[in-house]
C-alpha cells in the first residue's frame, strides 16, 4: 500500500524559543528547555500515533557552543535525562534512535548513552526519531565532500555520492520542515535536504508546541500542492 501523501515522512522541526519562554516566566533558560523536553515528548508520540516514517529535531548547532558553559553543560544532562527516561518508550513502541552531527565532540558519557540507545532500538520498525546534535548544514556538506574525496580520489561527486555521506545518509529529505518561535530562517540547519521542503513558521515557542500545535502544521501541510519544479 503507497504511503497517504498527506502525512510527511519525515518532518523535522527546529525547536526555538526556549530562552524567551523562560524569561518570560521569570525563570532560567534551563527551565525552558526542559519544558521543551516535553515537548519532544509530545511530539514523538504523535509522529508514533500518525505513523510519520521520521522525526528529526535540531538540538544542538555547531554555533550553539558559544553559549554559556553551564547552560552547554545543562543541556548535555538534559539530552543524557530525556535518553535515560524515554527508552522504554521507544522500546515499547517501535521507535528507532538515531542521532547526527559531530558527536566526537560531545561528553563521554552522552556518547555511551546514546551508543547505548541506538543500539537498543536499531531493529525498532516504527518510527525513527533523529536528534540532530553539534550539527550544522554547512558542517555536513563539508564533512561529505571531504570525506568522498578521500575515499574516491579523482572522481567527481554526483548528488547521490553528497545525499550517501551526508550525516543524514540514508534518511529521506525532509518533506516539512516547522521552526517555531517566530524566526523565520533556516539558521545553517540541513542546507542541502530541504531543496524540495515545506516551510512551517509559527510565534508559539517550542515550549508551547505541543501535540495539538504539531497537528496544525501537519494540516498546514496536507493542503500545500508540491511540484518540485514540475508542471
Ligand atoms: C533553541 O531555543 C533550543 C535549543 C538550542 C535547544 C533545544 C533543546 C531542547 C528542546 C531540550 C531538550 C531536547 C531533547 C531532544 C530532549 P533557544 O534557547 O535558542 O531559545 P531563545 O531563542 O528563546 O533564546
């Protein structure tokens, strides 16, 4: 049976606006950000209920480390607390964990943890959520095309050789792309994959975003006629 082309295969969202969400409450940025852990929470289960194929989720940008050490670190024990808690989640329901972007420069122990997870949950069949940690699209294009260059010396690089050592190699290009928070940029994320994608831009801060907000972007989305570039 083809897959309903309504529902994306894969979306992928850039989660902004923890920051603001927390001043505006007059608490930490961390608060903001473990309130948006819920909301990764929320949204992989309706990814999981709408049988969306992948999620993908920008978590960490290369430009990201000139942040504050101690909200750097916050974050690394958030991602190690959301890893640790949702496993039996993922297992119970089919979810396979994956993650991509430079993650040699991440923390010991989240690298094991998240060996750990990908291990566990690589035969999972359901949906597969990808975190995209240190990652950034200029990185990837340039990683890719270093290290085809190094492997295929004197060949040139066709689009399949960039989209097979791209960190997203084997995940299909985003079909829609949602970034919240009222930015409406692409901010250096996966540069080469959203040739074709749709845009979702909403003001509700990722902290808000949950399964109902998921569901209008998703309706946003199943009304847009896409053509790439045909007639
Ligand atoms: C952008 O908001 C958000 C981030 C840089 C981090 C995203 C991290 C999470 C949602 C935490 C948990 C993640 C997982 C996968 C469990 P911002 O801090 O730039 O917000 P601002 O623009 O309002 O300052």
């Amino acid at each position: 049976m083809e897959a309903n082309p309504k529902i994306p295969q894969h979306v992928t969202i850039i989660m902004d606006g923890n920051g603001r969400w927390a001043k505006s409450r007059g608490h930490e940025r961390l608060v903001g950000h473990k309130e948006g852990a819920e909301s990764v929470r929320a949204c992989l289960e309706l990814a999981v209920e709408l049988k969306i194929k992948y999620l993908s989720l920008f978590a960490f940008s290369t430009e990201n480390w000139g942040r504050p050490e101690q909200e750097i670190q916050g974050l690394w024990s958030l991602l190690l607390e959301y890893i640790n808690k949702e496993t039996p989640y993922m297992l119970e329901n089919h979810v396979r964990f994956m993650v991509a972007g430079n993650v040699e420069q991440l923390p010991e122990y989240l690298r094991i943890a998240i060996r750990d997870v990908t291990e566990a949950t690589a035969a999972s069949d359901g949906t597969t959520l990808v975190l995209m940690l240190n990652y950034s699209g200029k990185w990837d294009i340039v990683q890719a095309a270093n290290r085809f260059a190094q492997e295929n010396p004197g060949r040139q690089m066709s689009w399949e050789d960039m989209d097979s050592y791209l960190a997203t190699s084997g995940i299909p290009d985003p079909d829609l792309l949602i970034r919240t928070s009222g930015e409406e940029r692409i901010s250096n994320y996966m540069l080469w994959q959203t040739a074709y994608t749709e845009f979702y831009f909403t003001d509700i801060l990722w902290p808000d975003f949950r399964k109902p907000e998921f569901r209008c972007a998703l309706e946003a989305y199943s009304k847009r006629e896409r053509r790439f570039g045909k007639l």
